[in-house]
C-alpha cells in the first residue's frame, strides 16, 4: 500500500511515462546484450595466412545475391557475413576443414575454384577451399538462397584473386582443388 501512495503522489505525466520508460531501457538494455556474434569467432593465423585472409576482406563483396554484408562483431578480416536470414558466415584461416578429408565430399568448382562440400545436420552446407594458402570455409544455412551453391560464385574471383594455391598450379584446372 505504501508504494502505491508514493506513486500516487507523482505529478501525472512522471506517472504516465514510467511504464513506457522502463520498457524503453529493457528494449535498449537487450539491443546491447544481443549486438555481438558469439557464435562466430575468428581463427587465429600466421603472419602469412593473415595477409592473405586481410586481402580477401578487402576483395569481398558488399552485397551477395540481394543480401548485403553485415560482418559479426567485433569486426575481424577473418570473418564475414551477409544478412541474409539465416545469414551466410565466411571465415578464413582456420584450421584444415575435416569436410576436405573425404575424397566423395566434393563440392563443385566455381569461376575456377574448386569446393568441398558437406552438408550441415540443419538442412545447410559447408563450403571449403583446398589447396590455398589460406582455408576459407563459406557456411550456407538451409533457405539461404534458391541454390546452396549459389554464393559461391561471388566468392570466388575474390578467393582465386587474393588467397594463391600452394601448388602453384594455375586456377583453371580445380579438378585437384578441392583435395
């Protein structure tokens, strides 16, 4: 009873306003805690494999296939992302993907780079380069796109440009490059 007689003896407009203020900051409170990507964490390099990861971020498209670039945070040039819903996360760098390990895992080849493949447990693909200087690994989530392959195309001239074999082969024969 005591506080509904303190809330009482507010003038009106402070008693009007207290609801919508205080979901105003649990509506801000929550825009905060939920800003970060947890869920994507950068790899860690060598010195060489992060020139190569820097100059494929700065080689990457703004937008794929209609979805535009909304890179996780904290903004790293071994990660990338596009806003499609669910979004599709490019990470290089890492460790080699197991998915390169099984011969019958291979993906297509696209605009001369070849690609494992493997799909996700969630109705989505992992996409891996092989023979590179620097893994670069695409995730494409179920419903993403029309085609699951399709970003791959807008990451590939970006790839063969920017993150060289380590055969020194030339990029048109990628029958090998996913191996």
């Amino acid at each position: 009873m005591a506080s509904r007689d303190l809330l009482n003896r507010l003038p009106a407009p402070v008693r009007w306003l207290a609801l919508p203020a205080a979901l105003l900051g649990c509506t801000a409170w929550l825009a905060v805690s939920w800003s970060g990507d947890p869920d994507v964490a950068p790899p860690g390099q060598d010195a060489g494999t992060a020139r190569y990861c820097a100059a494929l971020d700065a080689a990457l498209p703004a937008e794929v296939l209609g979805h535009r670039r909304a890179d996780p945070s904290p903004a790293s040039p071994y990660t990338a992302a596009w806003a499609s819903s669910p979004r599709t996360v490019l990470t290089c760098g890492a460790d080699r993907p197991d998915l390169l390990n099984d011969t019958e895992r291979k993906g297509p080849c696209v605009d001369e780079v070849g690609w494992g493949l493997a799909e996700d447990g969630a109705g989505g693909y992992r996409f891996a380069t092989g023979l590179r200087e620097a893994y670069v690994v695409v995730e494409v989530p179920a419903g993403a796109y029309g085609n699951y392959a399709d970003p791959l195309g807008s990451f590939s001239s970006a790839i063969r440009a920017t993150v060289p074999r380590i055969d020194g082969k030339a990029d048109s024969d990628c029958l090998d490059d996913a191996s």
